[in-house]
C-alpha cells in the first residue's frame, strides 16, 4: 500500500425492500435480480415512517430476519456478491490444480501457493519451524544498526515504514514517504481509549502475546509480553491519529537529508533508505512528523532485546494462519471473537482464497474476468459515467458559492478524471514470484518481496497508470487523488449495485450514486487538494475555500451527533471525506438521472412506486447492511467511512428531492428545515 492514504469506498450494502403504496401500476423491466425491477420489495418495515428513519422503512423486515453468518462480521450485499466471488475464485482453483496450462498464466503458481495453504497435516508437523530462520535473523540483530536494517527488511515489523507513491509535487514521477507503523492490536485507540470495553481489550491482548510466544518457543514468555504490550502502548500515545493523519498539509512535509536527521536523529535514515532500496531519493517526505520524533526517542530508549522480542512476536502473530492449529486458533480467539465478535472462523478454504487473492490476485483475475465479466456491463457504466460527469459539470456551473476562477479549474478537473472499469489492460506478471509448494510461511515472505522489487523496478520511470489498486474479483471501488482515476472492479458490478436490466431509477440510485461517490473524493475535504493532474497543490481562491469549509463543518457537525454504540460517537472529522462524497453522489445521481427522463421521458410508476422513490430506495438497498458490534466499533475507531445506517439518514436528510418524494414534513425525525440543509456539489 502507498503512503498516502487514498479513497475507498467500502461496502456494506445489501438487498433492499418496500411494499406497494397507492400509485397506480404499470409494467416494470423483465429478468432482474431482484424483484420485477431491480428491487426486493419485502424488505420493508411499514410500521416506519420515511421521515424518521428511512433506512429502517426501506430495510426494517430484512434486518429483522437477517443473521450474520457465524464466520463473518457483517451481512449485506457487499458480503453476498464477496461469497459468490470467492465460489467463482474457488472453481478456478480447482480448475488450475486439475489442469494448470488449461487455465492460463500462473495457474500453477497459485495452485501450488493454495496447495501449501491448505496443507493443515504438513503445516502441523512443521510445527514452529518455519520461524526459526527469521527469528535467527532477529537474533543476530544485536545492535541499535543492525535493528534498523530489519525495520527496512520486507516480513519485519519496524516503528516507522518507508515506502513510495506518486509525487504529490509531480504525479509523473515517483516519490518516497516515511511515517510511523503499524501496532499488534490494531489502531491506537485501542490502546488509549478508557472504560472496562477496552480495558478487556488490553487484558485479552496481553494474553495472547504471551501465548504466542510460547508457542514460538520463546522462553520468559510471561515477563517479554508485558515490556511489548508496554512498548505498544507508548507508540500509542505518541502516534497520530487517524483524524491527525488525514490533515494533508502536515502529513506531505518534504525534507532532505538535513530535514530527516533533524526531525528524528535517533534514527539512522540513510540506512532505513538505502536498505529499502531508497538510496536515490534526496527529497523524503516525512509523514506523522512529531510521530517521527518520539518514536526515535522511544526506539533509542528501548532495550534491544526488548525490540527483538516485539518483532518476533510480530512475525508469529501476522503468520498464525500458515503456522499449526494452535497459532491460528488463539488469532482468531483474539482478534476474531474479542475483538471483532465474530463466533466462528472462517473455513480454511475461505481463508485460503483471501490469501491467493493477496499474493497473486491479477493472475486470478485475468481469468474471472473471462469467466464471469459481461462485456455490455462496461457499455453501460460508461453510459452511466458520461451522465453523472454531465450531471457534475451542471452542478459545479450552476454552484452558487464558488466563484468563477475556481470552477474553472473545478471543471478543468472533472474533466481530466480518468475512469477504469471492469478491469486492468495490463496484468501483473509474477513469473518471477517463487511459490514453493509445502512452504506456506516462506511463500508469504517471498511475495511481499516480489511485490517490493516490483515497486522498486518502476522508479526512474514515469507512474504507471494503468496500474490497478484492487483486484478486478474485488467488491469496492476506489478514487486515487494522486491519478485522478475512478475504479470500479468487475466484482461490484453486478445487483444489488448495478443490474443492465434494471429499471434505470435503481441503477441511478445505487451505481449511480457510487460512480458520483467517488467523482465526488476529488471535490472532498482531502482531493479538493489535488489538481487536475494530481498534483497537491492550491486551485481554490481563499473566498472559495472559506465558503466549503463553512458547508463541511456544517457536515461534519451533523456526524458528530450520531451514536451508533452507547459511548462511541461517529467522528465528523474522520468520515467527512467519505460523507461529502455520499451527499455529492446522491444528489449527482439524481440529476444525472433527471437527464435520462429527459431524454427518455417521465419514469413511470412501477408497482406503486415513482421513479424518485424507486431511485432513494436503490440507494437505502446498496447500504443494507448489519454489523456486528465489535466490527462496528472497529470501524467507529480507525474508519473513514459512517456505519451504513447514517450513510442512509445521514445523507437523504440533506437533500432536498426526498422531502418532495416521500413527502416528509416538519415533525418527522428526520427533518431539516431548507437553512439547516447541507449542499455542496
């Protein structure tokens, strides 16, 4: 992953549902998915009004009858059409052990790395073998220099990263970032947040450090978990959080040489750099900068041994699943039960399947594309696109707060946006990967080293921008600031989010508005930063920008009141981002969509319902999703994105078409009067 965080929507949506109210009916589209017209009218709960909670109206009878699977976190549509992408994954494996040269290009790779997988006997007798060379890697890191080429090394975790990305300068080229890691338990709320939730959080976690461990054969186990617990937690307070890592123009600091020894003399930056093979770059940009600094500090202050054991520990525990049983079970016991409040594992093929589809997923893709990818699906969300980019223009022409030297260059970058559907042109070719059959935890290492070389083989050389940051069997979607590019993977493309035979009120209401979704990341609070190239840089007059700070806040605001889980709020400021893109895409998509009808003609009524409510309730039915609650505070904590429920009521609230369409009126819940509305593109 880049440096920069970029933009993705995550998913967490399902079918929707809704009885007949007394319109009259007339014939709907033929052969959908769901319903006569690309909807589950059975859903609904009808004892709710619209204008009080509309994601119930629209979903309340499937949330009642809906139970999450035991080895998942969520149910929804995003998790239905990801179990039948994995069956599809599956069927391709199978296929690839049976007859390898039939599938195509690296069938045999990733039916040996799925193989060694699955090999539970081998993995058990192996026992706790496979660490032994990394841990004597570990070992011979004796001194505070030696530490730091292992900070560097791929497979080993370190209190500060490097990696690189697009130069924010210059998108053309490629650039260098540094900024602080990862923690065992997640994010560092975790560690910090008070009250008995977190404190079992804590205790469970320091359990399952010492039990890890020990079934590395460390000995001390007991005593070494509470100096790595100890040291976490003083990364902890020191990292930024993730509302801190989202403040763009403190986050992109460039510095030379001098800047780095400066920010943070206890590390030794040459090295760090030259080890990761990032020698050439004179200008790094330091990310997490006052991070940087107290991590230096607490890396000089931390005993070797201390680091040593951290990173062992680290290593067990990020391999648990392709070390014995008893690894496995005690990761999941902690990060899938406690953590997560997920009953029951997943089952090893399913777990398999995510981890071929991380080590070598354009290879599998190349052949779900040909399997399972309807070339019209591309015709039609290019159609799709083209209008909600009309439909934008108009928006941003007819935009009342922003002045004209700003829209210009508004325009200028709606016009550049680069749309990649489907899947890449290009694949990955991963001849050089070494997949060895029978060794699992040694597959893993090799391809996060491939993926390294990978990167460093494209420095000196203009970004590739035909590259692709999710797999085309992923369901998601994603806006990369730095290319201006909107992505949306074959896998999303299918109901509930978008059906070539639905009535085009639900494909407006849900593709329509994720295609406006992430158009609108380039006009958020974070890509209104970029150019249309790419480039971080200014384009907003100082009047323009105080009047879209205004409206955000007010946004934000609204975010802040929501509490999903008593004692845990939404963060306005964390999700406003994502937010901003929901309320644009919404209300883009429905202008697109009032381009079709005038082209088309007036939608009619089908099975009760108008073209406006058929449109509202396809956006309610992408976002029908439940969530356990420990994945819900998961999300709340480290997530950019609001629960579905507030992605839903949240966002219609502001937007003007569906107080005219469900007839919602002062006195209803969720009623804001005109002045209190939030409009932005």
């Amino acid at each position: 992953m880049p440096s920069y965080p970029i933009s993705r929507l995550l998913l967490g949506a399902a079918t929707l549902t809704l009885s007949t109210s007394a319109f009259a009916q007339t014939a709907a589209p033929a052969g959908t998915r769901y319903g006569s017209f690309g909807i589950d009218l059975t859903a609904a709960d009808k004892s709710v009004k619209p204008g009080d909670d509309f994601w119930t109206y629209a979903n309340g009878s499937w949330n009642k009858r809906t139970e999450i699977a035991a080895d998942r976190t969520s149910a929804g549509g995003s998790v239905i059409l990801a179990d039948q992408a994995e069956q599809q994954v599956r069927t391709i494996l199978d296929d690839a052990a049976r007859d390898p040269a039939a599938v195509g290009p690296g069938a045999k790779q990733f039916g040996d790395l799925y193989a060694s997988f699955m090999d539970e006997a081998a993995i058990e007798r192996a026992g706790a073998a496979p660490l032994k060379p990394y841990f004597a890697k570990i070992d011979a890191a004796t001194d505070k220099q030696k530490l730091q080429v292992l900070f560097s090394t791929v497979g080993y975790a370190a209190p500060v990263e490097v990696g690189q990305l697009p130069d924010p300068a210059d998108p053309k080229r490629y650039a260098v970032a540094a900024g602080q890691g990862s923690l065992g338990m997640g994010g560092r709320d975790y560690y910090l947040e008070q009250g008995p939730k977190y404190d079992t959080f804590r205790t469970a976690y320091r359990v399952y450090v010492e039990k890890i461990l020990t079934l590395s054969g460390i000995p001390d186990a007991s005593a070494k978990a509470d100096r790595i617990v100890a040291l976490e937690t003083a990364m902890a307070k020191v990292q930024w959080s993730p509302v801190q890592s989202r403040d763009l123009k403190a986050m992109l600091k460039p510095m030379d040489a001098a800047g780095r020894k400066a920010l943070a003399p206890d590390f030794d930056w040459p090295l760090l750099l030259s080890t990761a093979g990032y020698s050439q770059f004179p200008i790094v940009y330091m990310t997490n900068s006052t991070a940087l600094t107290e991590l230096g500090k607490l890396y000089a202050a931390t005993p070797v041994s201390t680091w040593q054991d951290w990173m062992k520990f680290r290593l067990a525990s990020s391999s648990a699943n392709v070390l014995p049983k008893a690894f496995d079970q005690a990761s999941f016991d902690f990060y899938g039960k406690t953590l997560a409040d997920q009953p029951q594992q997943r089952a090893r093929w399913k777990r398999g399947i995510a981890m071929v589809n991380g080590t070598m997923g354009e290879a599998v893709g190349e052949v779900y594309v040909k399997r399972h990818y309807p070339p019209e699906s591309e015709a039609k969300m290019g159609e799709l696109i083209a209008n909600l980019r009309a439909a934008y223009k108009e928006r941003i022409g007819a935009n009342g707060w922003m002045d004209p030297a700003t829209k210009t260059q508004a325009l200028a970058k709606l016009a550049a946006f680069d749309p990649r559907i489907g899947h890449p042109v290009k694949y990955i070719d991963y001849a050089s990967l070494k997949v060895v059959r029978g060794d699992p935890l040694g597959n893993a290492i090799r391809s996060g080293e491939f993926q390294h070389q990978l990167e460093l083989s494209r420095l000196g050389k203009p970004v590739d921008r035909t590259l692709w940051g999710m797999t085309p069997q992923t369901v998601n979607a994603y806006y990369d600031p730095l290319n201006n590019q909107i992505t949306f993977p074959a896998a999303i493309l299918q109901p509930p989010y978008f059906d070539p035979k639905a009535d085009a009120a639900v494909n407006y209401g849900a593709i329509g508005a994720i295609i406006g979704h992430e158009m609108g990341h380039g006009f958020d609070d974070q890509g209104s930063q970029f150019s249309a190239s790419g480039k971080f840089e200014n384009w907003w007059t100082p009047e323009a920008r105080t009047a879209f700070t205004q409206r955000t806040a007010a946004l934000s605001k609204q975010y802040d009141a929501y509490e999903p889980i008593p004692g845990v709020r939404v963060k306005g400021a964390l999700t406003l981002g994502e937010n901003i893109g929901d309320l644009g895409g919404v209300e883009t998509a429905y202008a697109a969509y009032q381009k079709y009808q005038a082209v088309h003609g007036k939608a009619p009524v089908i099975d009760g319902l108008t073209g406006d409510q058929r449109f509202f309730l396809s956006y309610a039915q992408a976002w029908q999703a439940k969530l356990r609650e420990g994945a819900a505070r998961a999300r709340l904590l480290t997530d950019p994105h609001s629960p579905p429920f507030y992605r839903v009521n949240g966002i219609v609230r502001n937007v003007d078409a569906w107080y005219t369409a469900f007839d919602v009126k002062p006195g209803n819940a969720l009623y804001l009067a005109p002045a209190q509305r939030v409009h932005i593109w």
